[in-house]
C-alpha cells in the first residue's frame, strides 16, 4: 500500500509540470474581456488566501469525521445509519463527476478558442472519460488480484506457522473470504477478500479525487474574478466537506494502520490548497482561455469524470446496494436510495456557481 501513497505523489508531480509547462504554450489566446469590473488582482489575493484556509479547514473535518466517529456505535460501519451517510457521499462523488467536472470538460474542449479540426469534430470528453472509466476497472480489478495474492501467500505462510507451533491454534484459510478473520487470526493471518476490496477502493477513490481537486484549485488560484471567487471558495467548502466524508467511511472500511490513515487525510486535505496555491503562482503566465490550458485541463478533467463516476457506481452505490446488509432490508434500501438522491441533487444544485 506504501507503493501506492508514492504513485500519488508523482501523480501529483505530473500534473504540476503539465500544468506548468502548457500553462506558457505560445499558441494564440482568445480575447479577454477587458472591462470586466469583476477583475481585481489586488482584492482576489486575501480572498483565495482566506480560500486555502477555509478549504484545508473543512476538507480536514470532512474526512476525519468518519474515522473520529468510530467509537459511536450508531456510526459503526455495521450500522444502518453508516450506509445511509455513505450512501449520501457516494451521491455527492457520482453528481461531482457527471455535473461538475463532465460539463466543464466538455465547455474546455469544444471552447471556440480550440480549432475547429479535430476538437469540434470528435467528442474528446466522453471517449476519454469512457477510457478513463475502463483503465479504473483494470486498475481495480488488477490490484485486487495483487492483493489477494499476496495474501493468500501471507497466509499460507502463517497456517505453516500456527500448525508448528500451537496445534490449539485455529487454522487460517488461504482462501480468507471472511471480513472477521483480519480481527481473529492477528496480523499473519489472512485478511479477508472484503476488507481488500475496500482498501483497493479507497486508494482508487483518493487517486481519483486527488487529480480532480488540484485542477479545482488550479482554477481558483489563477483567477481574479472576485465576483466568482466568492460563491466558489463557499461551494467547494461543501464540496470537499461531503465529498471527504464518502472518502473518510471508505478508509474506515479499509481498517488501515493509524500513519496510512493520517497519509491519506493529508493528501486528500491538501490538494485543493495546493492547486490554489499553484494558481496563485502561475497567475501570471497560466491563461485559462489559452488553448494549450483548455486542452490539458480538459483532458484531466474528463479522466477525473470517468474515474470518479465507476467509483461511484460501481465500487460505492453497487457494491452497498447488492451487499447483504441492504438486500436484507427493503426499508434500508429505500431510506439509502433517498440519501443518494439528495447528496447527487444537494450537489447538482451547487453546479449553479461552482
């Protein structure tokens, strides 16, 4: 798992230098609109200052309440009122991908400051994020084989163990499809298929967010419209608050150790601040209407969609709904399915100014 906190970084890397070095592309920009009153270097300053502060505040909370929370037992991951909370987060992330970061991708990639030949020819936003959605299951579906093999190797190791040296011992399956066995064989014994998933899910969901929150930022920093900047900086406080509480519940299923948990609150935390702060700094090079911007950004930000929409369908709201504690209950099925709607509505509605 360490392996994949790195992959993070030079992800984030990547985009830096991305950004950076197409941000100076010398192709011709669109004409700017120069008697926008809105436009204020000097006021937008404190405001995306005040922006990074109010963001890394509510980001924090917003992932670290679900994992604070453990010792309440209604909030218990075994409880109905966790499912119906995820449920809602899990709304918020799927309208995220289809109702913020989709239409701003397909804005940026058929703006008129692109040539018409080939990105008004060709619907670049849904191929890539149908790519992009099919390289998430690759990865998914890949890292749980890894996984589980490994596993499956630790265990076998550790039933060559138990039999040696204590016949008392209860035997470990390699096959450890049991969530309860990472609690009752101790750290040598098998782990449990369940629990791998949900650590493959939350990586997969924390690498798709964190790709999408740094462009979020990127756009902040470098803009000095302070009519926008205000009702944004307010909307992705909500956004990361939610949105960080579906991450948080999926970290509490994935039971990691206490450094792999602060990691991934750090990350997650940091990226929207970071991406503000890298579009403070490239302000005055990096033009958001510059064709070599509206392709880069475009480009991730249909990725990012692609991802976040199968985490959300698939590996979250799926993988609730067709478990065995909701088809169970047809009352709790329906109490989540109100949930999803009003976290994927709560955020449809904020696509109005963010």
């Amino acid at each position: 798992m360490a392996a994949c906190n790195t992959n993070i970084l030079k992800l984030v890397s990547i985009i830096f230098f991305l950004t950076s070095f197409f941000s100076t592309g010398t192709l011709a920009q669109c004409k700017e609109e120069t008697n926008n009153s809105c436009n204020n270097k000097t006021k937008a300053l404190p405001l995306k200052l005040i922006g990074i502060a109010s963001i890394l505040i509510t980001s924090i909370i917003g992932v670290s309440l679900p994992l604070v929370t453990r010792s309440v037992p209604a909030l218990s991951p075994d409880r109905s009122l966790f499912i119906i909370i995820k449920a809602f987060a899990s709304g918020i992330i799927l309208a995220t991908g289809f109702m913020h970061v989709l239409p701003d991708s397909f804005g940026m990639l058929r703006s008129s400051c692109l040539a018409e030949n080939p990105w008004h020819k060709f619907p670049f936003t849904g191929f890539v994020a149908m790519l992009s959605a099919i390289f998430t299951l690759m990865v998914d579906s890949m890292a749980t084989s890894m996984y589980t093999k490994t596993n499956n190797s630790v265990s076998a190791e550790a039933d060559k163990v138990v039999v040696a040296g204590d016949h008392e011992m209860p035997v470990v399956e390699s096959g450890g499809g049991h969530f309860h066995g990472h609690h009752q064989h101790g750290q040598r014994g098998s782990i449990g298929t369940q629990l791998l998933r949900y650590r493959v899910v939350a990586m997969v969901l924390e690498l798709g967010i964190v790709v999408h929150s740094i462009i979020i930022g990127l756009g902040v920093g470098a803009s000095n419209d302070i009519c926008t900047i205000k009702p944004l900086v307010v909307a992705l406080c909500f956004h990361q608050l939610f949105e960080g509480m579906g991450l948080g519940g999926c970290i509490l299923q994935a039971e990691y150790k206490m450094m792999k948990k602060l990691v991934m609150v750090f990350f997650f935390s940091m990226t929207t601040p970071f991406g503000i702060a890298l579009g403070i700094g490239l302000s005055n090079t990096y033009k958001e209407n510059s064709p070599s911007s509206l392709i880069v950004v475009g480009l991730l930000n249909a990725s990012s969609a692609g991802l976040l929409i199968y985490m959300a369908l698939v590996d979250l709201l799926a993988s609730d709904f067709m478990g065995p504690k909701l088809q169970g209950s047809i009352k709790l099925q329906i109490k989540s399915y109100v949930a999803v709607f009003l976290g994927a509505g709560g955020m449809s509605v904020m696509a109005k100014w963010a």
